[in-house]
C-alpha cells in the first residue's frame, strides 16, 4: 500500500503506541453490492514485532466476492 511519506511511521516504539491506543481498525472492500467496511480489532505481540493475525469466517463480507474500484474509463 502506498503511503505519502508525510505519513509515513517507520519507528517500531511508535507503530506500537498506534496500535495500543486505536485497538480497532477498519478492513473496507469493494463487493458487489458496494463498500463493506468490517471492524478489526488490534491485537499486538510486542515479542514477535508483528500485530497478530487472524480474521473469523462469521465476518460479514468474508465470502464476499472482492470487486477491484474502477478508477477511470
């Protein structure tokens, strides 16, 4: 994913103060019927530098088919 480099954060300390504080995230796809946007809650292990991973099958959208956006014509 692209990110600006105005907003760009490389410091590990400061990734994980983000995370600790926002604790959710919002995971938004472009499905048939439109943009879902499905509630991801942060779970962070500072002992592997990685957020943990995972998302549950009940998730509505989960078997959604993904439809890429259409940027021009």
């Amino acid at each position: 994913m692209y990110v600006p480099p105005a907003f760009r954060e490389d410091g590990l300390a400061a990734l994980h103060g983000t995370m600790r504080e926002a604790r959710l995230a919002n995971l938004v796809t472009a499905t048939a019927e439109g943009l879902l946007a499905t509630p991801l809650p942060l779970f962070l292990a500072p002992e592997d530098h990685a957020p943990g991973r995972g998302v549950a099958a009940s998730i509505p959208g989960w078997s959604e088919e993904v439809r890429p956006p259409r940027l021009a014509d």
